[in-house]
C-alpha cells in the first residue's frame, strides 16, 4: 500500500495548523509522526485517515499502483485513538463480534484467541462499561491491530495504559503488524521507537499570514 500526501495544508479559521506537506508513505515500513501536545500531529493523521479533509493539497492512495478511491481507502486501513467511542453496553465477546463481522481478523486469530491476546479472557462477558480505562484502551488497540488491513493507524496507542500495556502493545506490534504500513502519531517514545522513519510536524509550520 501506497499513500502520497502532495502538499496538504489544513487550517482553522486564519491558523494554519501545517503547510506544504509533501511525504510518501510505503508498506512495509513504520512512521512516526512526532510533535508537541497540540502540534497537529492527530490531525494529520485523521487527514491522512480521510476523517478530516485538508484545506489544502491532495492525497492519493494505491495498492500494488493500481489506484484506491479515498471513498475506499477506509477498507484497507484500521485505526485506534484513545477519543474513539466503544459502545459500553456490549460485552466484549459481543463487541469483538460486531467489529469482526465488518473486517476480517487477521490469518490464525479466532474471536476467543483474541481475548487471550487481550488478557481478557476472564472479562469476556462483562459489559465494557465496567471495563477500566487501561482495559478499555487495550480493547481499542486490539481491534485495530488483529484486523487484516494493509495500514494501521495509531494515536498515542499507550494512553491509559501502564508498564505491562506498554510492553503488551509492542509486543503485539512485533508480532501481529511487521507486514503493514504504520504511522504512529506520539510524542511518547515507547509508543513509537520502532519507527523506522521519524516526521517531525514543526518542519512544516508556517508563520501565519
């Protein structure tokens, strides 16, 4: 998979946010997206997502160069944000259900495996309401890293999640994501020193005109 941003801008209101950003983004490999709290680092990443259009430029996706429709680009890419809403009155078999019924669970996984992948497997039919926040969170991890997409998306993958979440999340990266294109937007190095490729947002801010 192929991505091509080709001088994206995006503003709000008089403020540009970020300028003329030119980059290109390949599988297999991994991005980090780096930046101060407030930067625009989750926003170009939504850019990049198609939840949230540029001001400026184009994006362009492709697969084997055959071009991707950005109408389709969401079929070929799974994506976490700790802002994601679960829906809490679903247990967790329910919820896991209900997402792998729309995208396929990647080759060698089963619904039960993942909640052993997860930790989980005793809260499996407990409502996420009653699910803590680092629980929750490993949740929105796994099912965007267990689907079978080409991309994967991740903001700040670590929030809510201790020592041992840390270390689960790059131990599931290792062993479940090595063949797709990753960009990780952090400021967190845990979150993303297994990024090969480092892009910095303030390269491309734009005294305001």
């Amino acid at each position: 998979m192929q991505i091509r941003l080709d001088h994206i801008g995006k503003r709000f209101g008089n403020e540009w946010i970020f300028r003329d950003v030119t980059l290109d983004f390949s599988s297999p490999q991994s991005y980090a997206l780096l930046g101060a709290n407030g930067s625009g680092k989750s926003t170009l990443l939504q850019v990049i997502l198609g939840a949230v259009a540029p001001s400026k430029g184009t994006i362009l996706y492709s697969s084997n160069n055959s071009p991707v429709n950005a109408d389709a680009f969401f079929r070929h890419c799974s994506f976490s944000s700790p802002y994601l809403e679960l829906i809490e009155e679903f247990t967790l078999d329910e919820l896991l259900a209900f997402h792998f019924a729309l995208k396929p669970l990647k080759p060698g996984l089963s619904l039960h495996s993942i909640t052993e992948e997860l930790g989980l497997e005793k809260h499996r039919q407990k409502p996420l309401k009653a699910f803590s926040s680092g629980m929750r969170q490993r949740v929105k991890l796994g099912i965007s890293l267990f689907v079978e997409t080409r991309v994967l998306l991740l903001d700040e993958p670590c929030t809510n999640l201790d020592a041992a979440g840390t270390n689960w999340y790059r131990k599931m990266i290792e062993k479940y994501c090595s063949n797709q294109l990753i960009i990780v937007a952090s400021n967190v190095p845990a979150e993303y020193d297994f990024c090969k490729n480092h892009i910095r947002i303030e390269d491309y801010k734009h005294v305001k005109k």
